[in-house]
C-alpha cells in the first residue's frame, strides 16, 4: 500500500492559546483505518487542551513525501509519527527512514505493530525506527517485552501508553442493553478474512441445537482494500454460513456508517462483545479498548491483548479455532446475567484510565519533556 501526504491544519480548530506546536505524521480522516481513527483522536485532546497541531496526514496527493511532511511540521516543537509497516513508501515501508531523519525535531514513535516472527528486513526498519526515535510509545506490556527481546532497542526510550477509547455519553434509559430482550452479542469493524467471524456463526449453529438462540450482531463496511480485490465476496460467504446453520433469523449484518458517539452508544447497548479473532499476534486491539470503555463484557479469541487486558475479569478468552470453546463461553455469559454484570463492571472500572482525555496527557507529558529539553539546549 502506497501513501503520498498532503498537509492537514485548520487554524480555526485550534486554540488561541497554545502551549505546544506537536506534529502528527499518520494516517487521518476521512481515510478509513484504525490508525486515523487514534491520530484523529488524539490531535482532537490536544487542541481541546491548547496546544497547535500540524499534521501530515499519509493518503492524499502530493509528489514528494518527505519534503511536504517536513514543511509540514516546520514549526512544531515535538512530532509523534505512527508506525506501520504499510502506511509508508518502499519495502516494508522504511521510506520512514529517511522521513525520520528529516525531522529536525525531537519525535515520539508510536508501534502500533510489534511482529513476533518479523522478516530480516522488517526487523531492521522497525530497529532503525527506535534508534532514531526520541520515545517509542508501546500500548501493552506484551508489546514492550516482545520489543525490548526481539529488537536492539534502548529500554530507556520505551514508554507504555495504552489505546484509547471515548467514554459513552450517559443518555436516560438508552446505553445499556433492555432487560427482557434477548442477549445482543455484537462484533464490528473493517470485515474481511482473518476476523475470526465464521467461528462465531458456527458457534451459534451447534448452541441453536441446543435452544439458545441469541442475537448477533456483526457491524462494519468490508475493509476498502479487500472490497477493492475480492469484492464482498467474505461477507457474502458470512451471510450463506448463517443460513446454513439455521441461525440466518437471528444474525444481522448492519454496515450502517456511525460518527465516533454514535458507534459508542452502539457498542453499549451490546450485552456481550464477541472479538474472534485469528491472529496469534495481536498486541493491539482498538476494537478491544472501545468495548472495555463502553463497558461490555467481552468473549474473545487469546490474541495477546486480549489475555493482557482481560485478566481482570473484564471478559473470557478462548483458544483459536475452537468453535467448542467459543460455544461454551457464549452460553455460560447469555445464560448467567450475573456473570455478565460482574465482567461489565470490572469493564466500567477500567474504562476512566483508558479513556481518550487520559490517553492524552499521557502523551502531552511525554511532549512537554521533550519539547522543554529542545527549548533548553536552543537557549
């Protein structure tokens, strides 16, 4: 995947009163991916906070990356750059190189991939990224380990900052799921293979057998770049699944768009979230950040963070591939409502530490000392 940047900053969106000038090379609104979705985020608690941001945003148009990402960010103080292999020109993205050494600026690098069993090359880039980074910023502890023992990286610079999340809006009668109706189990994001959702559908097929019938929900367009190879070729095989176990009357397929309030409200009234996952390797999960915030329970797959973040009792995993055992774990949470109650409420503590505002100001503290010992050495 290729990406050319076209500059993105609003004066009109910031405040009057700026503390910080950051810098944000990522991918950003209106593309589509997971990645815009946290720069978007976080670019929004900053300004709400005061401070300038300029952003690069990867996607749109120009001829000569690294000279439009520089002017860019001529004037920020501290640059956060999100990494992923495939958001960056060259082999594995390592165009990212010769951007990283263009900034003139103290810069935060944020990994959002840690590959467990990385190519030669792929090992070099992201190794050659955390040498020329500032910070590299990490979401969970499985992610540092993995860095700090795969990769020849300074432990020094590493920070653990996890995924953010907004919070529901508290809105009378409208957030939770209505007692009486049967369990909503839901899944959403980007649909393509690898999702895991086939396992759920067979799941629900062997629980029919057995008299329970609960809803599910599976949320989402198909990702932009499988639409544009295979068509909707995975979500038509989803939808011919369903009918085929029997179950075609209690799933529902809805890729109805949501603004990011709109998707919280939607994932709140879930009783039980379903992440099916097939990765082995996931050490982040934004999708798994946004149901612990709305505080659901969760069901899912034993991806990494999915075994960090819910050894609290915020949800069950379960071993890949284990159609069985995904089974088990829906009928033990839709015919216990105590044990959903309990698993949502250790969610509904979590939630405050993982929320956007938090996430920020963690940021910010990294930014204000790096942006303070820049000041110090130009004076």
């Amino acid at each position: 995947m290729r990406h050319e940047p076209s500059i993105f900053n609003d004066p009109a969106r910031v405040s009057a009163h700026t503390d910080l000038r950051i810098g944000m090379v990522s991918t950003y609104p209106p593309t589509v991916c997971g990645l815009a979705t946290f720069a978007s985020a976080l670019v929004h608690q900053f300004e709400h906070a005061g401070h300038l941001v300029d952003v690069a945003h990867l996607g749109h148009g120009a001829a000569d990356t690294i000279a439009t990402i520089t002017h860019a960010l001529r004037h920020s103080d501290v640059v956060i750059l999100q990494h992923e292999y495939g958001i960056f020109n060259g082999p594995d993205g390592d165009e990212v190189l010769a951007i990283l050494d263009a900034i003139q600026v103290p810069t935060i690098v944020v990994a959002h991939t840690v590959p467990l069993h990385p190519t030669n090359h792929q090992r070099e880039v992201l190794t050659e990224v955390c040498r020329r980074a500032s910070r590299v910023v990490v979401m969970t502890q499985t992610a540092r380990d993995r860095l700090l023992s795969l990769y020849p990286v300074d432990p020094d610079v590493v920070v653990t900052i996890p995924h953010g999340a907004a919070l529901p809006v508290p809105e009378p009668g409208g957030l939770r799921p209505v007692a009486g109706r049967p369990p909503e189990l839901l899944t959403w994001g980007l649909l393509g293979p690898g999702k895991g959702i086939e396992h759920v559908i067979d799941a629900l097929g062997d629980l029919r057998l057995m008299g329970i019938r609960p809803r599910y929900t599976i949320a989402g367009v198909t990702h932009p770049n499988v639409l544009a190879d295979h068509g909707e070729q995975y979500r038509d095989s989803l939808i011919d699944r369903a009918a085929s176990a029997g179950i075609a009357d209690t799933v529902r397929f809805d890729a109805s768009y949501r603004s990011v309030a709109d998707l919280t409200r939607f994932i709140a009234s879930a009783s039980v979230v379903v992440l099916p996952y097939d990765s082995r390797d996931q050490v982040t999960s934004g999708v798994l950040v946004d149901a612990i915030t709305a505080g659901r329970p969760v069901i899912a797959t034993a991806f990494p963070h999915a075994v960090e973040l819910l050894s609290s009792g915020a949800g069950v995993v379960v071993a890949h591939g284990d159609v069985g055992a995904l089974a088990a774990a829906i009928r033990e949470l839709v015919q216990h409502p105590t044990k959903r109650a309990a698993m949502a409420a250790e969610a509904q503590r979590l939630a405050p530490s993982l929320a956007w505002p938090a996430i920020a100001a963690r940021y910010l503290a990294v930014c204000s000392e790096l942006g303070l010992s820049r000041q110090a050495v130009a004076s």
